[in-house]
C-alpha cells in the first residue's frame, strides 16, 4: 500500500523552514515530491550543526522528497523545468512576493503552461500590507503575533521559545491543508486554481483559545508560568524528591479524582474552589494549598496516586528519557533513520496512523542528487507510483467552481474540549456541515475560563461556532443507535474517546463501515493507541511537559514552564484536519474512507524533530540548534517603554549596524560574538544599549541594514497592527446570546467565499 496521496506530483520551491517542510508532509502522505534549488543552496544549507559535514536542520526539513539543483535566472535552467511544470500537479513556495515570477516562476507563467495546476504561495506576513518584504521566520513569528507574549516567568517579561522553530511546522501544516484543499476542489470541479495562507495568520490561528480570553474580558494575557488560562489547577508542583509533576485537570470529574489522590476531600467544599472557574479566579491560592501537598511525598507516591484516579499527569521528559521510552518506541514517534551521506538521524515520526493507505518516511537527499535522473526521465523517476490510481473517480460529488471544498460533506463530531473541535471548526470553515454531538452534560470545555456576558465559557464558544448541535446520551444503548444512525451518510467522524472506547460501544470503524464503507474516521489520542500511555488521560501541560518542550523557555535548572498558547491541542488539531482532508483525497480517488489517528504526543515530538536531530551526533557542538538547550533567556529588547525583537540579518554589515548604534569602540567584538551565534544579538548585548535610543530611532537603523527588528507584541497589539489587519482573519460575529463577539479566521485563502458566521450552539435546559 502506497499513501494517500499517491500519484500526485509536486514541485517544492520552499527555502528554510516553511515550505522545505510543508513539502515532506506531501511526501510523507505519499505524494511525489522534487524539491528545486538554486545553485547556492536553501538557506538552511550553511546552518550548523553539520553531521558528517551536512547540515542536520536541511536533513530533518527535507525527508521524502527528490532533489535537483538548476539556475532559473537564465532560459536553459527554465527550459530544462518545463516539462516537469506542464505534468505537475503542485507547485509551491514560501518566497517573499514576487520572488517566484522573478525566477520565471508566477502563477500566470505556471497556468499557462498547466492550467489544471494547484499553484500555492507561504510569505512570512502575507502578499500585502506595510511590512509585506521584510524577512520573517519563526522567531520574527513568536515576537510578532504575540507568541512570545504568553510565554515565561507569572506575570514576568515575554519569553521567545528557544528552539525557533514549532511556529514554523504549524505555518507548514496549515500550507500543505491549504494545497489538499485546492487539490480537493480540483477533484470536484476540474480546475486548477491558486492558493495559499501566511506564517503570520498561521501563527496568529495557533492562540485562538487565548484570543477568546481576551476577547472576552478586555485584559490581554501574560505569561503563567507553567498554568493555564482556561483551566485549573493545570501546572507543575515540585515533589519531596526534588522532581516536578506536570498536573493536568481539565474536568470536574478530575478534580474530584485529585483531591482524593491528595487526601484532601475537604477542598471539595472550598467555595473558592467549586466550579473550574472558580478555581481559575482563585488560581494562587489554589496552587499555593496543592503545592503544601506535593511537597510531603516524593513526585512516584504522587504519580501513583494521580492514575489511580485518573488524574492527567506525567514528568518533564528531556531525550534520552524519550528516545528510549515504551511509549514513543511502540507508536514510533520518534524514528532513527540512515542517511546514506550522514549516518544515524533522529527525526520525527510519521504524525498520522492510516488503515488503508499508510504515510512513509524515507531518507532526505543530498542537494542536486537526483537532478540527472530527474532531468533525463521526468516524473516516471518515481517509477510505478508516478501516475497514481487508475479508473473512474468516484468518492466525492462534483461542485461549482468557486465553491468551498468541503461543500455538501456530512462531518459528525463527538470530540469535546479544544483538540477535536478546533479540527471540526476548520472543517466547517474549509464548507462541511458539522454536526456536534455533545453528551447531556455538554461538552466540558463549556466550563473553560472566561465567561461571556451570557455565563457561557467564551473558548467553547469560539472553537463550536458554525456547527449544528445535538444531544445524545452514548451510555444507553437508545444513544449509541441514534449515533450509529447519524454516521450511516456521514463523510466524516471526529472521536477522542480514546483506543478502544468506539468499539466497546459498538462505534469503531470497524463497526461503522460495514453500513458506511465511505466513512473517514478520525481518531484523536493524548499519547498514541499503543504502549503503555494508551489508556491514559491526558492534558495540555502533560503533553507539553513529555515532549520536552520545558526545555526551550525558562532558565536552565529552574522550574518547568509551558508555552502559554496551547500547542499540543491546537497544533494537534490541524494535524488531524490535515490528514482528514488526505484522506478524503484518497477516498476521492478510491472510492473508499479510512481511518486515520493522530495524537497530541506524536504531533508536538514531530515537531521537535530539529532538536532530536542535532543530538544524533553533530560534528561540533556550534548552532542555535544544538545551543537551545542552554542558551540564555530571550525576551527581546526594552526600548523606550515596548520590547522589540532584534538579530543580525543573513546580509546584514554587522560592524556598520554597530557603529550606527553608537558601538564604535566595541563593534569589532560584538561582531565576533555574534558570528558565533549566527546574529543571535541576546547573548552578546543587554538592555542598557539602547537606553538612550528610541524605539523608532531602533527599529529603522535595523531595518536600514537588513537586520530583523519586530515588536514583541501582546495580543491587543497584533490584533491591531495595521500588517494583521491586511491579513483580514479578524470577523464579527452576532451571537444571539452572547451579543457581538469576534471570531478568527482560519488562515488560508482560495477562489472561494468565506463561510457564513453562525453561533456555537445551545445546550438544550433539562
């Protein structure tokens, strides 16, 4: 079996991050992938650290894919591309405006010679607006859409998350959803058609839940430490034994299950205490009572104690831990593969489980590998796979060009708190008919902080809006029959029950498809269906805490602190849409669905796969990869009374900015400094230098010298930055209930119209 996307043939323009890795996610789902190169190289070429003199980050950004090396600025590299243009099925960049039609590559170029392409662009700030072509990467990313903002120290300075990268491989995941969309449309409608999203409204997507904070009370959010916004108690307590437990309750009934594991029933009459938002408001105080528990024992009495009452917990994994690790072996979340020209590689796994058409991963090439092979023999360099499935294409109706992809398709949701129904909204937003189905109780996060003007919490509100809703009691056998009902015409199921729940209530795929061959089923986990976490609970800072990802914020050896956007969630759920859309792509020319898992776990350790990388055995110990794990805190830099975040560009006179600054006397050092952490300004200078500066007076001399200078904005900031209000993702919507409320746009665009705004639904009163 071959992967969902087979056949279908790509070209990848990408440089750095973004695109390189957008387009291993094609490659990944099956897809055939070439990715083109100037002769100088991706950008990523001169990054250390190197293994065995290549550099790590273009290996792990660049698996499954083929690799030829031309000159487009003159007519023989052109003439030479052509015929892979003209049988192309993508083509895609993450380029700065205008930088494709400068290589002869525009979409106009493209369509003419391929009408039915699927043409998709990823600019860092999007195709307009007043900083449309300055560079922007992960870090210009964190400082700019408020990223960095919830990060770090309660109430203390934004923090940049060391390992500069996870805003990168969303922005990556939300590119490749936004190409399977257009190659969706493609399939209903015949036509070809361009596409494409940014990194900064991607970005922006990744804090939705804390966007409703805001929203909601007008306060912006800070940085919490290791606690959320939403729910509580959610952060770490450091044990008897010096070692710290990521603690996670998100439900009433975990509440209950922690004061027992605690021994401390009374806190279950504590007025403060009651309702999570409660306890929320009273989040200190709370802490401060559980932190008094944890402290009497050490953090193994505590974790048995937490399981046995089903309690979200788990230790602040580092790699050595992980890579070795029943739980992360058994569902293969992290993979060890040969490079041919660079050994032994640690890299991420596969994020998606398919039953039918399963995703590979296979070695990353050397640059201008295969440029003879493919050059002489075109796509057939791909051999069998290299046209895809034959016969008659029957797995989704026809539509009218300019309609929304999903339009027409039944989704059926029984997901609750953020992971699963972020993934229904994009759904609907992509044109489905989502349909929630929520247990008598509601869906819990209808308990999340903050409350709306009408007591309803204003997370649930944002991530169900345009849905339809039902009520059904899936613990009678009455419930599970009208559930069983409802899927009989359903294209698409979302479930988080967990591995084998659906199937002791007769709702695994197993069960379904026998009445509904065509079902995609979409199964979310915390940990992955095998291995000894399977059946366990899990939570964002849990989640958060095992993938390492403690290690990129807060001072080496201090306490734990979690990113404050919740990216296991989130980031899970546009994982689990893309893969969705995948295989309805694969079920539109198969005529059969499948079921496809994904969990938080696998997704937040995929996306560290630049850290599992650099270990696997660098040459030397140089890079800001490698230094990460070490490096001092970056909070930007206080000028006048805003922060901004500032490093020396690729081409930027390093000496020259210096002397401009007023660092005449010193420059030559400062610029050594900086080489050895590729213009990583926050090792080298502090605040002070710029006491005598103004923030505008700062931010054009780095911009006069190519260098990077970006407000580290709070969300307030970037909601009404004149860039984010180009980007348009910002929309209105009359909730009858509620009032007026904002909504948030997903981040891709098409030859489509948006989707009308509808409120969240209504639980029905008893």
């Amino acid at each position: 079996m071959v992967g969902p996307l087979e056949g279908i043939k790509v070209l990848d323009f990408g440089m750095e991050g973004v695109g390189p890795w957008a387009a291993s996610l094609l490659g990944f789902l099956g897809a055939n992938v070439v990715k083109v190169e100037r002769p100088q190289g991706d950008t990523q070429w001169g990054q250390q650290p190197f293994q065995n003199g290549f550099p790590i980050g273009y290996t792990c950004w660049n698996m499954s894919k083929r690799s030829i090396v031309l000159d487009l600025k003159v007519p023989s590299g052109r003439a030479a591309l052509k015929p892979l243009v003209q049988e192309a099925d993508v083509v895609m960049a993450n380029l700065r405006p205008g930088k494709m039609a400068n290589i002869g590559m525009g979409y106009e170029v493209v369509k003419a010679l391929n009408p039915r392409i699927i043409y998709g662009s990823c600019p860092g700030w999007g195709n307009q607006g007043p900083m449309a072509d300055l560079p922007f990467a992960d870090p210009q990313s964190q400082a700019f859409s408020g990223f960095a903002s919830l990060n770090g120290d309660p109430g203390g300075k934004p923090e940049l998350f060391r390992h500069s990268y996870h805003l990168d491989l969303v922005t990556a995941t939300f590119f490749t959803s936004t190409i399977l969309l257009g190659l969706l449309s493609r399939e209903r409608t015949g036509r070809g058609q361009e596409v494409g999203c940014s990194h900064l409204a991607s970005s922006i997507n990744v804090h939705i839940s804390r966007m409703a904070e805001y929203w909601t009370t007008g306060q912006v959010p800070g940085p919490l430490g290791s606690a959320s916004g939403s729910t509580a108690p959610h952060q770490v307590f450091l044990c008897q034994d010096k070692r710290y437990l990521a603690v996670g309750v998100e439900t009433q009934e975990q509440w209950q299950g922690l004061c027992k594991a605690l021994g401390q029933p009374d806190l279950l009459e504590d007025p403060r205490f009651t309702t999570n938002v409660d306890r929320v408001e009273h989040r200190d105080a709370l802490a401060q009572v559980l932190q008094g528990c944890f402290i009497a024992k050490p953090a193994r009495w505590w974790a048995i104690q937490l399981e046995r009452n089903s309690v979200p917990y788990g230790y602040p994994y580092d790699f050595e831990t992980l890579r070795n690790h029943a739980q992360v072996l058994e569902n293969r979340l992290i993979e060890y593969m040969d490079i041919p020209h660079q050994g032994m590689v640690y890299v991420g796994g596969v994020p998606w489980r398919f039953s039918e058409s399963p995703a590979t991963l296979y070695a990353a090439p050397r640059p201008g590998q295969h440029t003879e092979e493919v050059l002489s023999l075109g796509w057939k360099a791909f051999g069998n796979h290299a046209e895809g499935p034959p016969g008659e294409r029957k797995g989704l109706e026809a539509i009218a060009y300019g309609q929304r992809p999903l339009a027409g398709l039944k989704v059926v949701e029984v997901a609750q708190g953020l992971c699963g129904p972020y993934t229904g909204l994009l759904l609907a937003e992509a044109g489905a008919h989502v349909i929630k189905v929520e247990p008598p109780s509601g869906d819990y996060s209808r308990q999340f902080a903050p409350r709306g003007k009408d007591g309803a919490s204003s997370v649930f509100r944002l991530l169900n809006r345009n849905k339809e809703g039902k009520v059904m009691d899936l613990a009678t056998e009455e419930g599970r029959r009208a559930l069983h009902s409802l899927l009989g015409d359903a294209d698409i199921f979302i479930e988080d029950w967990g591995p084998g729940k659906a199937e002791e209530m007769g709702l695994g795929y197993e069960d379904l498809r026998r009445s509904n061959p065509r079902l995609v089923y979409c199964a979310i986990s915390p940990f992955g269906e095998k291995g000894p976490f399977a059946q366990r609970p899990g939570s964002e800072l849990v989640v958060q805490a095992m993938a390492e990802y403690w290690a990129s914020l807060g001072e080496v050896g201090g306490p734990p602190l979690r990113v404050g956007a919740d990216v296991a969630n989130l980031s899970t759920s546009v994982m689990a849409f893309l893969g969705t859309l995948a295989a309805l792509f694969h079920r539109a020319r198969r005529g059969r669905g499948q079921r496809v898992a994904v969990s938080m776990l696998g997704t937040l350790l995929t996306y560290r796969e630049a850290a599992w990388s650099v270990l696997s055995g660098p040459d030397t110990w140089d890079g800001t990869f490698t230094s990460a794990y070490t490096s001092p805190r970056n909070h930007g830099f206080l000028v006048g009374d805003r922060r901004l975040y500032l490093a020396m560009g690729q081409r930027t006179d390093w000496v020259a900015l210096l002397r401009d600054l007023g660092l005449e006397k010193d420059a030559e050092a400062i610029a050594e400094g900086l080489q050895a952490h590729r213009g990583a300004l926050h090792y080298v200078l502090k605040d002070e230098v710029f006491k005598s500066r103004s923030y505008d007076e700062v931010l054009n001399i780095f911009r006069r010298h190519d260098a990077n200078a970006v407000p580290l904005n709070g969300l307030k900031d970037v909601l009404e930055h004149p860039q984010t209000a180009v980007l348009d993702i910002v929309d209105t919507l009359e909730d009858p209930q509620a009032g007026p409320m904002k909504a948030l746009r997903p981040p891709w665009t098409g030859p489509w119209p948006r989707a009308s705004l509808t409120p969240a639904p209504e639980l029905p009163r008893a």
